[in-house]
C-alpha cells in the first residue's frame, strides 16, 4: 500500500531496454509494524540510487544534503527505517529484527516500481543491505555500496577495542572502568565516548552541526538503538550481538564498492578483508574522514560514488 503525501513529476528513465517510473515528492509505504517514509529526489535519468541509514534508530535527513548532490544524473530515494525519522514508531520489540528491516526494502521497491537501482548502506545499514543481498538474492540489484559498514559484530567490537586503547590512558581508563561498572551514563563515561566520537565518528566537528534537513524530523530513537546495539558504538549489548554475515559475502554477485573512512570506526583494515571475500568488489578509502564520510569529506566521497555508479552503468 502506497500513499503520497507530495506529489511532483513523473520522471521516466530507460534501464536496460525497459522504462522505469518513478514519482519524485514524499510519502509513506506501509511495512510489517506501521508505515515507513520516503523522499524522491532528482532529475537525471540515471539508474536510481536507494539508500539505507545508520543507526538502529537514526534517520536519512541527516545525510540527504550530501547525498542529495548525486541527483543531477539520477534519482535518490531516501526514506526512514521503521521506528526512525518521520516512519512510525511503533514500541512492540518483535519488530526491530533484521530480516524485517531487510523486507522495508522490497517493500518500497514494489510500491515505487523500482525494477533497477543501485542501494547503498551506510553503517547499520550494510547490516540491513547485506542482509537483503544474500537471503533475498534479489534481481535488479545494479551494484551494492557497502558505506563504513557493519557487516560483522564481533569485528566491529574488535576494531573498537584496537581504537579504544590507542586513546590517551585517562580516557581509556575511564572507559574501561564504567564499562565494567555498566554504567554507561556516568559524566565522566560520556565525556570519555565524546573523546573517542570526535577521533573516529566525525573527524571536521564533534558533535556535528544540526543538518537543516532535519528540522522538524523527530530525533534519534535511542529504544531502538540500545534495544538492538547497545549504549555506545562500541557497547555491543543487543539483539546484534552476535550478528556475521562475513562468511557470505562471497555470494553477493552484482558490482560491489566498499567505502570508509581513514580514521572511521569501521576500519580500513577491516573493511579491506572484506573486500578481498568479494572478488569483483572495489575498496576506496576516503582521506581524513571518520565514520560520517559524507559529511567529513563530501567532495571526495560523492565523486567516489559517482565514479563508482558511472562505471557499473558503461
């Protein structure tokens, strides 16, 4: 069921000898648990592009500035996970699985009519398109875009205790203390995840500035968030605990890019290996970003996008 709450222009594009429609504006696509929102935007003709946020529990209207740039030679389509942004919220936790965020997806390609398009996950959201990719084997899928993802819990945890002890010893003592006391709402605990956010989340400004594309949108849903991952990004205490989709990357046979940041969370080390199990994939590592690669270095991570949609299109 598809309902719109906006309605611009129709834009008609031809993708492998077949035209697709899609309905640039807003609306609501109704999904397992309520009613999701999306956004279209864009004038190229391009193969669309679907993007996945982070979080659990963020919302797409803190990246749609700067992905908002690639819709000059293709439609971007934004939307909130259930529970995030403008969607619905609903509080039954028999909800927040991955295999039910993983269905949001063919949900909206259904109500869009998208037969063809690029998707790109960012962060959790590599979770959730992972997931997509290798249970649903999905057709149409032009490549898959892995953004600082993850991809696997316990090399997540493990990437955060390699960052954790290369801070400062008081700041790593103190995290190290609260952690083991759970108390993870100590003053002196939060100062000391700042420390680490502004080293690896965003490098330009920590915290970042409010996007004006947010403005009005209800804010991080922090139930979802700590009912799925944990109290910091690097607490895992939730439902993902044990989640690994490592072993079956290989199957995913459509072009892949995986994409992070220098200094990002999700490292580079780690998201090379991951590369190196699909062996069709490209790696780029964006110069002196951390995990908000789009806000720390727009320029350089939408041209790598770009390139990367380009090529897969020639």
């Amino acid at each position: 069921m598809i309902k719109h709450a906006t309605v611009y222009l129709l834009l008609f594009f031809a993708v492998n000898g077949y035209t697709q429609t899609l309905r640039r504006g807003e609306g609501y696509v109704q999904v397992e648990g309520g009613r999701i929102w999306y956004k279209v935007v864009g004038k190229g003709k391009g193969t669309p592009l679907l993007l996945i946020h982070g979080g659990p529990g963020s919302r797409s209207c803190s990246g749609m500035a700067e992905y908002s740039l690639l819709a000059d030679e293709r439609p971007v389509i934004f939307y909130d996970q259930l529970g995030s942004g403008k969607s619905d919220r609903p509080t039954d936790t028999s909800l927040w699985r991955v295999s039910r965020f993983a269905n949001e997806i063919d949900h909206l390609r259904k109500a869009l009519g998208l037969k063809k398009l690029h998707i790109l996950g960012h962060s959790w959201g590599g979770a959730v398109l992972v997931e997509y990719m290798v249970t649903k084997k999905p057709k149409g899928v032009a490549s898959a875009i892995f953004s600082s993802p993850l991809l696997s819990t316990p090399a997540w945890m493990n990437d955060a205790r390699i960052l954790v002890n290369q801070l400062p010893a008081s700041i790593r003592d103190t995290i190290f203390k609260y952690e083991a006391l759970k108390d993870y709402q100590a003053p002196s605990y939060l100062v000391a995840t700042d420390s680490f956010y502004a080293r690896h989340l965003s490098v330009k400004q920590w915290p970042p500035a409010p996007s004006a594309e947010c403005d009005g949108v209800p804010g991080f849903n922090a139930e979802v968030y700590n009912y799925m991952w944990g109290p910091t990004e690097f607490t895992a205490t939730g439902t993902l605990v044990n989640f690994d989709r490592t072993d079956r990357l290989h199957e995913i046979k459509q072009p892949v890019l995986f994409v992070t940041g220098e200094f990002d969370e999700a490292r580079p080390e780690t998201i090379s290996h991951f590369h190196q199990l699909v062996p069709h994939s490209k790696l780029e590592i964006i110069k002196n970003a951390g995990h908000r690669t789009a806000r720390d270095q727009t320029v350089s991570y939408i041209s790598v996008l770009r390139q990367f949609m380009q090529s897969v299109q020639k």
